[in-house]
C-alpha cells in the first residue's frame, strides 16, 4: 500500500456508550490515521467523550441526519491533506482492524471507492433475517441499474479518495446514503468495488432506522433512485 494521509470519519448521535470501545479499538489497531467525530446533535455527552478520547470533533447544533454528518467529514477531509477518507459508525457494527483491509482494496484495484460487503467470501454479519432480505433485495436492484456487481449497498463501511469526497459532498441526501449513492458513484464514472469485512450487532442503543423510519426508507429510496437515474451519465444527485 503506498503512504496515504488517512482521515477516518465516525458519525455519532446518542452513542456516548459505544464511541469509548470503538476508539480504543481504533488505537489498537495501530493503523496510522486522523480521527474526527461528526456529533450530529447528540444530546449526551457523545462529543465529550470522543475529546476525552482523543478525536477531533466538529458538531451540528441540532439533529441532521447520518448523511449530514458525513459530509461534514468529507467537507472536513477536503479542507486538509487528506487522501484517503474512510467512513466508520460509531455504535460498533464496523470493525476497526478492517480499516487497513478497505485502504488496501481502495489501492491495490484502483478504485474510487472501496465498500465493505459482509455478504462476499470471506465476510461475515450477525444480521437478522428482515435485514438480510432487504440487503439481497437492494444488492439485486443495484446490480440492475448499474450492471456492476453489487452485494452490499447498506454496508456503509467504505474507504475512499479525495475525488469520491468532493462528489459525494454534492450527492449524498442527508437522511438515507445507501444504494442511491452507489447508484450515483457509478453514473458519475467513480469506481467502486467490494471489499469483504465482518459486521457485528450494534454494542448498544438503538438504531436511527428504526420506529416509522423503516416505513419512510423504502419508497424515500426508490424515489431517490428515480431522480439518479433519470440524471445524465457524469452527473449524481441522489437526494438531499
């Protein structure tokens, strides 16, 4: 792997519990990087931990959305010199130690983008059934827009370059970044390919997509899709 500045993003609302152990997960890997916490509004002391940790910390002063959060960190990496941008959650699905597995992948296949996919040979998830569905189903639709293989578009483990960064702070909605996305990466000529990583249950907390969010997820991504779709080739806008 060539020598890159790393900038690893790890968006946060309500995950004053989970953001210790994934800190100190990420300083055991030794993996030589920048940590920066999107506190999207957290009304716990999610920022105060994250210092107290030792990240960087910007914070939104109210609630905007996991999608807002990340491009925060992409506008965040692009204002420094960093080369390679890599998104983590902060509850504990991603794992650490994998870092250095996307940065490799994004590197050695010349990509763009490189997605952690727990549904690849050599991965793994503690996914419950309804959500394993809805990954295949999405899988199988991204795959039928694209034409590209596609088996994990709700991952949101990725690695990526400056110039994935600076698209995706124009193209990513502020609410739903999954498929739509990767649906717009690769109608924007960006590459992206898969890289295999283990995803575990949330360590504790819930998830945003929960309560009616489930119900608004489905028809809000097919809306999304609809407007990627019918922009030009070279061209994004899957939401905002």
């Amino acid at each position: 792997m060539t020598a890159s500045k790393v900038l690893v993003i790890l968006p946060a609302y309500r995950e004053e519990q989970n953001l210790p152990g994934v800190l100190r997960e990420l300083e055991a890997s030794r993996f030589p990087c920048d940590v920066l916490v999107v506190d999207d509004g957290s009304p716990d002391r999610s920022a105060q931990v994250a210092r107290e940790h030792g990240a960087a910390v910007v914070s939104h002063e109210t609630n905007r959305g996991y999608g807002a959060a990340l491009v925060t960190g992409y506008r965040y990496a692009l204002t420094g010199e960093h080369d390679v941008i890599v998104q983590l959650d902060a509850d504990g699905q991603h794992d650490p130690a994998q870092i250095q597995d996307l940065v490799e992948g994004l590197v050695r296949e010349s990509a763009d983008v490189a997605f952690g996919s727990r549904m690849l040979p050599g991965g793994g998830h503690s996914a419950s059934l309804p959500r394993l569905a809805g990954i295949h189903v999405f899988a199988w639709l991204g795959r039928l827009l694209t034409g590209r293989p596609m088996t994990d578009p709700t991952s949101g483990f990725a690695a990526m370059n400056r110039r994935a960064a600076a698209f995706l702070v124009d193209n990513t909605p502020h609410d739903f970044p999954d498929l739509n996305v990767l649906v717009a990466l690769d109608r924007a000529g960006l590459r992206v390919v898969e890289v295999p990583v283990t995803m575990r249950c949330r360590r504790s907390g819930q998830s945003q997509l929960r309560g009616v969010r489930p119900l608004i997820y489905g028809p809000k991504m097919v809306l999304y899709l609809a407007q990627v779709y019918r922009s030009p080739r070279g061209h994004g806008r899957p939401g905002a």
